[in-house]
C-alpha cells in the first residue's frame, strides 16, 4: 500500500473488484448523473437591481424557463445549486454573498448576469468606494451573461451553456410553445 509497509494488504474476496478494476458501466452511470443534474437545476435567485425583473421575467409564461430544468427559484441555499447575480453587489453585501456560496452542496453553479454583477456596471466609478467590481472577485463565476439588463432570453441562453458546461454536450433547443413545430410543405400554385 502507499505509504504504509506495516500495514496488512487486504485483497478483494472471489466476485469483487478492485477499484483499478473500474466497469465501463460507471462511466454510463455518471453520464446519467450528469444529464439530471444539467436537466434539474435548482437556481436561487440573488437579485440586486434592475436584472432582477428580467430574471423573474425570464420564468413567466412567454420565455418559461422551466422548459429547460429550473423550474422553482429557491430562497435557500441549501436547497439549490445555482446562484445566479442579477445585480450590483456592494462591499457590505460581499460577506452575505461568500456565505450564502458555502452553504450551497456541492456540485454548485454560479451565473454573474448584467453588467453591474460582472464589472460593476455604471456604479465602478472612482469616486464610488463601495461597488466590488464583478462579483467574480467573491466567488468563482462560471457563465457570465452580459447586458444592462440582459433581456430574459439571454438568461435561457445562459442556462443553456450551464448545462453545455455541465455535460459536455448541448441539448436542442425547443421551438416556440415547447414542443417541436412540425415541418410545413411549401404551398404549391403560389409564385
């Protein structure tokens, strides 16, 4: 064994494996891991400004997000595994958000959306002391969604990429109303 001679090697009984011995079924079973978490993501929604409106937008009927797996907004964050900025976050917000992050299981997420939680926006003036200059410097971001506000189709876009990131591959994209439009034959007689 690694760092232990004094240590008795215990050897795997007849019909056991090894853990060098890994099946290839593993790899098909954390494929399948993978594409429920992409496809169940459970954001918490951490809005600050004006991006706000447009994230709760972006969960009304006209865009529905839940189409793509993030059909409630936590208010916990022990209960989610996004936090998505939608908004300016100050220097004395900044230990209520590194909190909230640590409390979140693990495997988490995090999206910065607008201009003001990815740079600072309008408010990273010099003369503006309290204004943390993207919310990157708190926590580590993984999708940024620009835009003062990005429109709510922008965050659909968002959490698309998340779950591109997540699995390693991208889900089609569902045509208006959420099912697949069927495909129209060209009217014949008509120039």
């Amino acid at each position: 064994m690694d760092g232990c001679d004094s240590c008795p090697s215990i050897e795997p009984g007849p019909g056991y494996q090894t853990t060098a011995e890994v099946p290839p079924m593993l790899g098909a079973v954390q494929m399948l891991v993978d594409f429920c978490r992409a496809n169940s993501i459970w954001p918490m929604t951490f809005g600050l400004a004006c991006c706000a409106l447009e994230m709760m937008a972006a969960g009304m009927a006209r865009v529905d997000i839940s189409r793509f797996g993030s059909e409630v907004f936590r208010p916990s964050p022990r209960q989610c595994d996004l936090m998505i900025f939608a908004g300016t976050v100050n220097k004395k917000m900044a230990p209520v958000v590194m909190r909230l992050y640590e409390q979140m299981p693990s495997p988490k997420w995090v999206i910065a959306m607008g201009n003001c939680a990815i740079s600072g926006g309008p408010f990273c003036i010099e003369e503006n002391y309290n204004v943390i200059e993207g919310v990157d410097r708190l926590v580590p971001v993984d999708i940024y969604i620009p835009g003062c506000p990005p429109r709510p189709e922008a965050v659909i876009e968002g959490v698309l990429k998340l779950q591109e990131l997540i699995t390693g591959k991208r889900n089609p994209l569902p045509q208006l109303g959420g099912a697949l439009a069927p495909k129209r034959e060209k009217p014949t007689g008509i120039s």
